[in-house]
C-alpha cells in the first residue's frame, strides 16, 4: 500500500533549533535601507523636493538618530499614526514548522521595516520642513509604493536603479 506523503507545512521544528534573536538581526540589516528607500521615493515622486535635497535631508535625519533622541512613547505613536502602521503580533511560540518559522520571519520584517519608516517619520518632521499632513502623503505613497514590492510588481532594487538615474540627469542637468 502506497504511503500517504507528508504536508512539508506540517513537519515540526524543535524550539532549540528556532533562533528568534538570529531573524530579529536578520530584519534588522536591511531595514532602514529599505525604509529609506520607500521614504526617498515618495518624497521625489511627490515633488516634496528634488534629488539634490536628498542627501541634505538624510544627513538631518541620521543626525536625529545618531543624537540619541529619547523617543518617547507618545512621540513613537504620534509617529505610528502619520506612518499608518498596523504591526502584526509576532509570538515564537507559535512556530511549529518551517511555514509557520517563514510567517515570523516576514512578520518580524514588516515590524522592522516600520519601526524604520517611523523613525524617520520623526527626523524628518525634527526638520522642521514638513508640516504633518506632508508626512502623511509621503508615508501613504511609500506605502503605496511597498504594496507594489509586495504584490511583485516593484523591487528596491528598481526603486534604487531609478533614483540613481534621477540623481545622473540631474547633475547632466547642472552641468548644461
């Protein structure tokens, strides 16, 4: 008689051989980049300002983080709110499989991509040049624009090329 195949999403993992701090550092590499990214994007394509302000902007922010600014609870919701995160609830104790240890992961993800888009959220708006309403276009455009790299459509990878391309014509511009 022929053996039924086992579901690959129903082989258990061992708690010992899950190690949340690993896919915590994991998340965390690349999401400031990518947060900035997004950030970037919105703030060109919304004509917020124009590629040459960029780096001036991204030095404020850095400075506001590098400053240590106490964050207080309040300022990290007020931030939530013009960023419109909804965090998902993360738990590793419901990880029982490899499908379930994928789910954390791109949970966990999500979580450090916008604990990223806030923090900015908040050097940006510590710039002063950015009323509240401004900041809530430019973090709905990003977020309109991470539904794209979810769904397939995007990628950081595209946003960066086409950033950089703005940047070269611009300075092709400035040399004209």
């Amino acid at each position: 008689m022929a053996r039924k195949k086992t579901n690959p999403r129903r082989i258990p993992i061992a708690r010992k051989d899950i190690d949340t701090n690993a896919v915590v550092e994991e998340a965390m590499k690349d999401d400031l980049i990518h947060a900035w990214l997004l950030t970037a994007d919105a703030l060109i394509s919304l004509e917020h300002i124009n590629p040459d302000e960029l780096s001036g902007l991204a030095d404020a922010v850095n400075r506001y983080i590098e400053k240590g600014s106490k964050q207080g609870k309040e300022e990290i919701v007020r931030a939530e709110k013009i960023v419109a995160t909804k965090k998902p609830r993360v738990n590793p104790n419901y990880v029982r499989s490899p499908y379930d240890l994928e789910k954390f992961k791109k949970k966990v993800e999500r979580i450090a991509l916008q604990t990223g888009l806030c923090v900015i959220c908040l050097g940006l708006e510590s710039t002063g040049k950015f009323s509240e309403e401004d900041l809530k276009r430019i973090f709905f455009a990003a977020d309109l624009t991470l539904a794209e790299i979810d769904s397939g459509v995007n990628s950081y990878e595209n946003i960066q090329n086409e950033l950089l391309k703005k940047v070269e014509t611009l300075e092709m511009l400035k040399n004209v």
